[in-house]
C-alpha cells in the first residue's frame, strides 16, 4: 500500500496553503475569537500522555470556558466516572487542544496551549454550579488560536434534525456493558437505573 512518508510528499499532494488559513492563527484570545467560547456550551478537550491520546467531551451552559485574559482560559472540571484520564495526561505532558462549538454554528474554534490543574479554593470557588464545586480547574496558556471552516459540520450534517438519530437506534449503555462484562452487568437494571443516577450524580 502506497503511503505518504515524508513532509514534502504530503505538501506536494495538497498544495500551498491558502493566504486566509494562515493570517487566521493568532497566539491570543483575539477579540473577534472570543464570542466563539463565550457562547459554548461544548468542546472537547484532546491530551496525550505515557498511557496514548485522549479526546474527552466538557459541557455546561455556555460561557463555562472562561477567557482570564488573552492568554490564558479556565476550564472547571465537573463530576465525571474518576478515570481522570485527560489530567493523568496533563501531569506528564501539559499541552492541549480544545475544540469549541456553538450550536447551530458551522464553524468551531481550536485553541492549543498548556494546561496546569489548578486545586486551589480561591479558584475553586469562582465556579459553583448547584450549590457544588469542580474538584479543579484547568488553567490553560494559549499559544495558538483560529478558526476552523465550515466545511466538515455542512459535509456532516451535524445541526440539521433530519440527519438525527434515535438513542434507540444504537446499544444502550447497558447493553453495551452486559455484552462487555460477559453479563457480569445486568444492562437491563443499569439502563433503568441510569436516569435517576444521572439526575443525582450530574455535578
């Protein structure tokens, strides 16, 4: 199978980059990028560590990614299963990538920087949701900002309801785990535990 190996096959395959794809990067929380977190209410947040990559999804009422200044955001860490996979990886090496949306909105927004786990309760304190307090928060440095086109939510459809599908056409997540646990896990009593449970345990 023929492969790509080197830098100057895969530029020669794709071409020069356009003028606007590069003047879009900047290395701050520019002002006309600033509406793009201001108003999420989803991202995703891409480590890596000893123990391989993470992509993991952080949501709450948009605004939750706080802008501190033009170099540095906060991100609470809410409730989550404790795997703590994204902050194992950040002690070992603490560059990220956040990838902000906003719904109904083509375009996302793709931060890169380095994170610290901040645990002190000043800090802590700035982001209570419901009476309860994220374990830490993330303070990120910003070292790169830009927008990203529109072109892979209109290829996917992502926001159009006609493309939607029904939870219940895919596995349940207790279907998932009896099939996973060898039926260890009773997925019937997991899924008909699971609204409640989430009700309780969301923060």
């Amino acid at each position: 199978m023929k492969t790509v190996n080197d830098v100057e096959t895969l530029e020669s395959l794709y071409g020069v980059v356009g003028q606007s794809s590069v003047l879009k990067e900047v290395d701050h929380l520019h002002p006309a990028y600033r509406p793009f977190i201001e108003r999420s209410p989803f991202m995703v947040l891409a480590t890596g560590g000893p123990g391989g990559l993470d992509a993991s999804p952080r949501g709450d009422p948009a605004g939750f990614v706080v802008i501190e200044d033009a170099h540095t955001l906060l991100l609470p860490d809410r409730r989550g299963n404790n795997r703590i996979d994204s902050l194992r990886n950040i002690l070992a090496d603490p560059r990220v990538a956040l990838l902000f949306f906003v719904p109904g909105v083509n375009e996302t927004l793709r931060v890169n920087g380095r994170a610290s786990i901040v645990i002190e309760p000043s800090m802590l304190e700035r982001f209570p949701f419901e009476g309860k307090l994220p374990r830490s928060v993330l303070r990120i440095a910003v070292e790169t900002v830009f927008f990203q086109c529109s072109r892979a939510l209109i290829r996917s459809g992502l926001w159009d309801p006609a493309r939607h599908v029904a939870r219940a056409e895919l596995p349940s997540n207790g279907a998932i785990l009896e099939a996973l646990s060898q039926g260890s896990i009773n997925g019937g009593e997991y899924d008909r535990e699971l609204p409640g449970r989430l009700k309780t345990s969301l923060y």
